[in-house]
C-alpha cells in the first residue's frame, strides 16, 4: 500500500486531553512525509483560525477541512465554503430558542458568535476552539456568512437531544454529536468525508491512498470514506464499531504511533 494522503482529527484524536501533541516527533514525521509527497490535512469541527494555530511555520502548507467540513482552506487559499441561507438559520434559531436545553455558537466565517448573556465559563472554554469569537445582544443582526451550528447541552441528554434536533430541523441541518454534551448543526451532505473527498479530487488521491483517524461521531463518515479508517482506543463506542482499524488512545500519541508504523511498513494496516 502507498498512502498520499493523512487526515487527523484533533480533539481526542491528534492533541492528547490537554490540548497538546508531540511537536518534535511530529515534526521529523512531517518532513518524512514532504519527501514521500504524503499531505497532511487537519479534519475537525473547530474553527479554521484555531486549528491553524497549533502549526507553527507550516500552518500555511498543510491543509484544513475546518468547522466539519463547511470550510476548506488549502496551503492558506479557499477551496470551498458552505453559505447556510439566511431564512435556514431564522428557522434554526427559532427552534434552538424553543428549549431550555442548549446554548447556541453561531459559526460564521470571519468569526463565531455566542450572546451576551452566556457565562465567562463557556465563553473562556468555546475561545479554545473559536479564536475568533465575539459576544453579541442578539443573533438577528450577524452578517457573515454561516457555517454551521455548535449547541452545548447536558450531557447525558446528548443523543435523545441530538435525534430530537433531527425530527425537527434535520430538513435544512443535520444534527452530529462531536461528544458527550456537544452537537454540531451541519449543512447535510457537506462533513468531514466530503472535505477529504473534495481534496482527493484536486489531488487525484484515491480512497485507498488515504488514512484518517478520530473519535467522535462526527468523524464516521471520513472514517468510512477513507480505506485506511482509524478510531482512537479512546473514541466512541460507535466510532470503534464502524471503522476498520484501531490506534492506540489519544494520550499515547496514537495517530504518532500509527504514522510511524506505516513508515516502517508494519502494522495491521499493511496487509
């Protein structure tokens, strides 16, 4: 197998649980993988500006599919963005607005939104992942164009919340837990795997050219686009279902672990 292709999931999958990944290790991997014309694509639900940042000098030559797919940005150039209309995100709003039970990140492409009224809590914690984020009175007068949805919930209300979400307005977004207490609101059709998907083409990369890892819900669908579909020991109990092959948890530098392994051409994947 030659593989041309590595797309990494981060939170729980590349950064371990304090939100850091082996730099030097990775690094030497990364300049392994330039001389074998392997890509590096970052795959995540985060914001574009956020994931940048833990890249230092190459931040600009690695590629992102940001914000589950609604923002791909290539080597620092646009290659697709979804534009939810104006009259969806009213409907959306108005539904999220009915219950009690979520509080709204609105995901724009300058920048993410959260109201006034939320807690410093929340607004230091969703800062980690949306750099660019602005507090606001209200959602009404937002004008930017808009990716998708995060809604934080209770936790052990994720799913029954999740599939309510979907009866009620899974016709303009499809509702995807990115883990426990956590859903996104994407545009259906466009997530992770139509990102990796799109990059294959411009790149002329097959599904069986590609590796990808991650650990919630929102990464199955790239993990069963892709031939060489990693869950973390330390991923969703459905994600380990669906994908063909396991990496070792996340505070193990497993993606780390099965980079090296595939250049040393050993492992389970090689056969």
């Amino acid at each position: 197998m030659t593989i041309k292709l590595i797309a990494v999931d981060m939170d729980g999958t590349f950064l371990n649980n304090q939100m850091e990944y082996d730099k030097e290790r990775f690094f030497k991997q990364y300049k392994k993988m330039k001389e074998l014309g392997i890509r590096f694509v970052v795959a995540s639900g985060n914001q574009y500006y956020q994931l940048k940042s833990f890249f230092d000098d190459i931040q600009d030559e690695i590629s992102y599919v940001s914000e589950n797919g609604a923002f791909i940005v290539d080597q620092g150039e646009e290659v697709f963005s979804v534009d939810i209309p104006k009259s969806h995100v009213k409907v959306i709003l108005e539904e999220l607005g009915s219950h009690n039970k979520f509080t709204t990140v609105l995901c724009g492409k300058e920048s993410a939104y959260v109201l006034e009224e939320v807690s410093d809590t929340f607004f230091n914690t969703m800062n980690k992942y949306y750099h660019r984020l602005k507090r606001i009175p209200s959602f009404d007068n937002v004008n930017d164009q808009i990716l998708k949805f995060v809604l934080s919930c209770p936790e052990d209300e994720t799913l029954p919340l999740r599939d309510l979400l979907h009866s009620s307005i899974g016709n303009l977004v499809s509702p995807v837990s990115s883990g426990h207490g956590s859903i996104d609101l994407i545009v259906p059709a466009f997530h992770k795997a139509s990102g990796i998907q799109l990059l294959q083409e411009k790149w002329n990369i097959k599904d069986n050219e590609t590796m990808a890892f991650g650990d919630g819900g929102n990464d199955m669908e790239m993990l069963k686009h892709v031939e060489y579909g990693f869950a973390m020991e330390n991923g969703s109990a459905e994600v380990k279902h669906i994908a063909k092959y396991l990496a070792p948890s996340n505070n193990n530098n497993g993606v780390l672990d099965i980079i090296d392994q595939y250049f040393a051409k050993q492992g389970p994947f090689t056969s």
